[in-house]
C-alpha cells in the first residue's frame, strides 16, 4: 500500500492519469496491466508467470526511486504502440 501511494504522488507531479491495482501475486497469475511496479523480491516470481514488463523498487516511499522507474517505463511504452500507456 505504501508503493501505491508514492506511486500516486509520482504520477499526480508528472501529470500522468494511470490506474494503479494494489494486488498479490499469490492470489491471481493472469495480470492485465501494461506495467507491474513492485518490490524487488518478486521480479523472479512476476517474470515467471507474466511477460508483462517489471518495475522493482527498493524503497517503497522513496519518490526518487519511485520516479526513476516511471520514467524509465513510460519510455517503454512509448516504444510499444500495443500499450494503452497505463499502469
């Protein structure tokens, strides 16, 4: 919950309208996201499951960090026309 809320801020300070879905990856392997930003720990376990592009951050309520990563997926997506440019 923590990640989704820096996440909220990152976006709102860039001006970028996004769905953002807190969810566990041991409930539910069949994500819809063009994106999934998430903790380290799990990138292994994500890639395994999903081709959808993983995001890891360290520090769930470091904004830097938070907005390093968005940027570097929103060039991405950019790069995909298939994307819908979401979160």
């Amino acid at each position: 919950m923590i990640l989704k809320m820096t996440l909220q801020k990152v976006l709102k300070e860039m001006d970028v309208a996004a769905e953002i879905e807190n969810t566990d990856i041991s409930k539910d392997t069949h994500f819809t996201a063009d994106a999934i930003v998430t903790s380290y720990q799990f990138v292994e376990d994500l890639k395994a499951v999903t081709d959808i592009p993983v995001y890891p951050i360290r520090r769930y309520s470091d904004k830097s960090e938070v907005q390093r990563q968005v940027k570097k997926m929103l060039a991405d997506l950019k790069t995909d026309p298939n994307k819908k440019h979401g979160v």
